[in-house]
C-alpha cells in the first residue's frame, strides 16, 4: 500500500488482508482507463494496478485466467500467439 489516498495492494495476498479488514464499499481501479463507465461509488479507492499478469493459460483448453489489472493487450497477445481471438 502506499500514499495519494488510494489502498494499493502489493499483491492478492495484501488485496485479501485490506478487503477483510475494510469496512464499507470500494471504488476498484485497475488500468484506470474507463473511469466514466460504470456507476459513481462513494468508497474507498482500491487500486488493483500490482495485479497485473497471466495466472494460467492452456490454449488447448480455452481457458485463460489473469489477474485484475492485466491488460487486455497483453491477453490479445497471449491469445494471437496461439491462432485465438
């Protein structure tokens, strides 16, 4: 975690200990780059942009998983490697 206001969770271990330990809603921000889309919520920021990156990806399978934050470029590219889209 750091300062500027925003929870800042290191990884999903930490992202655990602050959801548990925080009493009310969160406004979650990943890449922050759709900050008008959705619905305004009156919470505490959480900023998941540690969690980034490919958990799991068996392309034989069509099964992909990734952290919150991973962008989808990274992902598209992941997926063109393999003749997916």
């Amino acid at each position: 975690m750091s300062g500027s206001g925003a929870l800042r969770p290191r990884d999903a271990d930490d992202a655990a200990v602050i959801v548990r330990g925080h009493a009310g809603p969160f406004e979650v921000i990943a890449g922050g780059c759709k900050p008008a889309v959705g619905c305004p919520v009156d919470g505490a920021a959480l900023d998941l942009g540690a969690l980034s990156g490919m958990l799991a990806y068996a392309p034989e399978e069509l099964v992909l998983s990734a952290h919150a934050a991973t962008p989808l470029a990274a992902i598209e590219a992941a997926l063109h490697a393999h003749g997916q889209r």
